[in-house]
C-alpha cells in the first residue's frame, strides 16, 4: 500500500510537470495566426482562473489559510469576501503507544481579498479570526479564541492574459511570483502545548513568517488547470520556538457550466503539504515534522458579482507528527463580492 501511495504521488507530480510544459507549448503554438480556431460560439463564456490556492499555514490552528484550502477561489482575480474553515483532528495525549486520543477542533472566520494594485500586481489578505477547542481524556474542553496570524502577498503576473482575452478562443496561460510576510497578531501561548504533541493549538505562532509562491495555470474555453508551489520560512518566535518550515504543492482542474444567469464551476485536485521539524530552545523537537497528501473537491455558484463556493478535502495518506496527530476533515464555505 505505501509503495502504491508513493507511485501515484510520483505520478501525480510528473503530470503536472508535463502538462505545465505541453500546455505552455500549446498556448504558444496556438498565437499562430495560420492555425485554425475552433468554432467561436463559447468565447463569450469563457472564464479566467487566475490567482488559484496560494497555500501555506501550519498543519493546523496556527495557519490563518487552513492549509491546502488556499488564498484564492480559482473562479476570479479580484474580490472580497468572507470565508470560514473548519478543521477536525485528534492527537494523541502524552508520548506512549497506548496514550489516549483527544478531538481538536479549529475553526477560523476570516476576511480575505484579492486586490489589484496595478495591471500586473495584485495584493492578497488574510485576516483572521480563531475560535479552536479540543476535548480531553476526562471530557473536560479547552476552547482559545482571539485574531489569528494576518497575511499579505504581493503577486507579480510575469505572463498573463491578453487583454482581449475575454473573447479569445485560444488557450490562454498565466504565470505568477509572489512573497509576502505572515505577521505575529495572533496570540501564542506556550501553556497550550502541554499535555499534546500538537503543538499548532494556537491561535498564531508568535514569528514573522516569510513565504516564496509560484502559481501557473492554463484556461481553453470553459475548462482550466492550475498548479502552485510556495514555501514558507518560519523563524523563531518570543518564546524561543520556532515551528518547521512549509512547502505546499498542488493541482486543480475545472470546468464551469451555465445555467441562466448563474455560472456552476466544480474543481478537483490533489495536494501535498510537508512539515520540518520544530525547535524549541534551538533544539529539535521530536514528532513534530510530517507531510499530508489530500484529495479536493469545490464547487461555486456565481450571479452577477456574487459568488458562493464550498470545498472540501480529505487525507489520501499521511504522517503527521509520528502519525501522533491525525487529520479527519477540512470544510471551506465562503461568500464573495467580485470586484
């Protein structure tokens, strides 16, 4: 079973290495004025997904993006909105084999946006507000909740759409590089790691975190590719801890159907998330590194301006903290406003 889970991984990342390539080469291909253009009834209809899951937090509470759920929709460039998250874990309550599990739930409600700074430059942000709680041995609870950790990226489209591309009926791509910094506004209490080898039970993780992203996608008609790369820097915070570096990866594909007035779009991808190890004191700290693999599947209502989205992810394998911590679920229901 492991070898089978590493094959499809291999798999799964060579496609994405190939279909970046050929469908870079097909975009190109495709500005050939000699070629010959499908038949142009659907170019009004078609989309852009631009800006597609900027992807970075911890494993669980201290993130303020909720892991592979991402900054964007996948649906638009430019909007604002409102989004929650909710994340079940459970985590084992001491460091022997046959030490008692404990149910973590984190939630997040957060303000998020896609803004345009210039033609090429957009600022993405993340507020985020934190309601977590977990359930102990002796069904007793402990509940945290304050702001979380806010994010703001600059992203830069080193290739981006023509600007007649809302009529073009030939496959259009984008590349974006992008940085930006996770700020410390979230509480971080040391006390909260006692008793659980889940140290993530914060509301943030006290560091100025620093991230590196590469987003591409490809879009023909209706139908759409997106892939992303980005890895975060943590450093170490006030309390001399400093949680394990981050690198996310993923792929989503789509395709959007028209009923009326109202635009249907579901997304199906897969992502991985990998976890360095902590340290604390400048000191390793055992079981705290990992990596995740997960499968995706969104879907979102647009009218008008308007737009309704609900995704929901679920492990293919993982190995979190010494299979000490284990993800059950993420939900994501959000309401935006496109700009």
């Amino acid at each position: 079973m492991t070898n089978d889970l590493l094959n499809i991984r291999i798999l799964f990342w060579f496609i994405t290495i190939i279909g970046i390539s050929l469908n870079t080469t097909l975009s190109y291909g495709n500005d050939n004025p000699k070629a010959i253009d499908p038949d142009p009834i659907d170019c009004a209809k078609l989309l852009y997904y631009n800006s597609e899951y900027f992807d970075f937090c911890d494993t669980c509470g201290c993130g303020s993006s909720g892991g592979s759920m991402g900054y964007g929709t996948g649906l638009n460039n430019n909007f604002i909105g409102v989004r929650y998250i909710g994340q079940e874990y459970r985590s084992r309550d001491g460091i022997f084999a046959d030490s008692p599990w404990i149910t973590e739930n984190f939630n997040t409600v957060q303000a998020w946006a896609n803004i345009p700074v210039t033609k090429r430059v957009i600022l993405n942000v993340i507020v985020p507000y934190q309601f977590h709680n977990r359930i102990l041995p002796d069904n007793t609870e402990q509940n945290i909740n304050g702001i979380g950790d806010i994010s703001v990226l600059g992203y830069y489209n080193l290739i981006k759409a023509r600007p007649d591309s809302v009529v073009t009926i030939k496959p259009q791509h984008f590349l974006q590089l992008g940085g930006g910094i996770k700020m410390p506004t979230g509480k971080y209490d040391k006390d909260n790691n006692e008793g659980s080898v889940n140290p993530s039970f914060q509301l943030g993780n006290g560091s100025w975190d620093y991230i590196l992203a590469m987003n591409y996608g490809f879009t023909y008609r209706n139908w759409g590719i997106t892939s992303m790369v980005n890895y975060t820097v943590k450093t170490k915070n006030p309390k001399n801890y400093q949680f394990g570096n981050q690198l996310n990866l993923g792929i989503n594909a789509f395709k959007t159907y028209y009923v009326g007035d109202v635009s249907l779009t579901p997304i199906i991808g897969v992502a991985e998330e990998i976890y360095g190890t902590n340290k604390e004191l400048g000191f390793e700290v055992a079981d705290t590194k990992g990596d995740i693999f997960l499968g995706k599947l969104s879907v979102e209502a647009s009218y008008n301006r308007y737009a309704l989205g609900l995704t929901g992810m679920l492990p293919i394998s993982q190995n979190l903290n010494s299979d000490k911590v284990e993800l059950h679920n993420r939900l994501s229901v959000y309401v935006n406003i496109n700009l």
